[in-house]
C-alpha cells in the first residue's frame, strides 16, 4: 500500500525555521495536503494543493513541492506551533488517501 | 452551525460489530465527499474510508477492507460506518470528516471531534 514518510521529529528554537518533510512515489501527480495537531484537538488542515494556505492560517506556514517531496515549512516558529503535523494524499489511482507517518514539532 | 458529531463509540469484545454514526449540520452535506479517520492511543492519524457525495463510490484502507462499510444517507445528513470482525487494532478515536472542496478559492475542509471505539475482551 501506498505510504508517505516523514521524519518523526523536528525541534526549533523560537523564531527559527521548521522544515518538515514529506516522501512520496505519487507526489509528483497529486496535491499535498499538511494538518496541524496539537493534543487533545482534531487535525486543523494548515496546506491545501501543495503550496496555498486557508484563511487564518498564518503567513509564517508555507507549502513546497519537489519531484517526490512535499515540504511544510514554519518560518520564525512560535511557541504556539508545537504540535504534531501530518502530509496528506492519495495514492496514483486518487482513490485511496494516505496520512503521512507524523512529525513532532518541538519549539523551545 | 457547521459541525460534525460523532456517536456510537464504546468498548467491545474482540470478533463484534459495531456501528458508528455522524450527524451533519450548517452545510449542504450531500454535496461532499466523506471521510473517517481514526487514531489509535499515541499513534498517527489512519485513513479509514470514503464515500462520494452521492454514495456511488467507496473505497477502504487495506486494514479494514471486507471487515468495515461506510454508509451515508442524505436525506438525513448522516454518516455512517459498520465495523464487523472488530480487533485489538481497531482501538482509536474515530473522526468523521468532510472530503476537501476548494470553491472560488475558499477551501471546505471540516472536522468532528470523534468517538472512541475500544476492542477489549
């Protein structure tokens, strides 16, 4: 089955750059999506098709695509952003979606 | 309001059934794809299954296909999932969740806050 890996964790201090990314053979013909969890809450989509943000979503979150990678980036991370991210997408059919392996993301 | 809820989680012996249910309000439910994820204890987020806005298509992850069915009926602005042959593995907070829709650059993306399935003996 098809899977998109990312790396378990990143740590930042406040004011640095997160850089998360995502690993997958189908990323190249569709859309990334990236959710923002903190504990306790549902998912919060933060990323739609790859690289546009939702309203309200700050301007500091930021989507990129390359070939097989898709990458969330988190320029001057606030302590507020500590949560857990996750890709989203789907496989070549699109009919089956996958979340990606989660990444921790620790700003201290 | 817009929202999505959750009901029908519980604890139950390993080898039952179990269905969950998702109420829809605040949008017009039968114009979107919808979703449930689940989330074991500590662990990631899993998709689980889809159904189209008009129910024609479904499809399942690999790990509950032939044991799980998503169901929906849009003249109630319900969601529905029929869990049978239920494992330890199936433990998780189940979330009901609208497919993405992007119109006029507005993006549609909605969330319940889940119910929890717990298969013990």
């Amino acid at each position: 089955s098809y899977e998109l890996t990312q790396p378990p964790s990143v740590s930042v201090s406040p004011g640095q750059t997160a850089r998360i990314t995502c690993s997958g053979d189908a990323l190249p013909k569709k859309s990334a999506y990236w959710y923002q969890q903190k504990s306790g809450q549902a998912p919060v989509l933060v990323i739609y098709e790859d690289t546009k943000r939702p309203s309200g979503i700050p301007e500091r979150f930021f989507g990129s695509t390359s070939g097989t990678m898709a990458t969330l980036t988190i320029s001057g991370a606030q302590v507020e952003d500590e949560a857990d991210y996750y890709c989203y997408s789907t496989d070549s059919s699109g009919n089956s979606y996958v979340f990606g392996t989660g990444t921790k993301v620790t700003v201290l | 309001q817009v929202q999505l809820v959750e009901s029908g989680g519980g604890v139950v012996q390993p080898g039952r059934s179990l269905r969950l249910s998702c109420a829809a309000s605040g949008f017009a439910f039968d114009s979107y794809g919808m979703h449930w994820v689940r989330q074991a204890p500590g662990k990631g987020l899993e998709w689980v299954a889809v159904i189209w806005y008009d129910g024609r298509n479904k499809y399942y992850a690999d790990s509950v296909k032939g044991r799980f069915t998503i169901s929906r009926d849009n003249s109630k602005n319900t969601l529905d999932l029929q869990m049978n042959s239920l494992r330890a593995e199936d433990t998780a907070l189940y979330y009901c969740a609208t497919n993405i829709v992007v119109v006029g650059g507005n993006v549609f993306d909605l969330w319940g806050q889940g119910t929890m399935v717990t298969v013990s003996s």
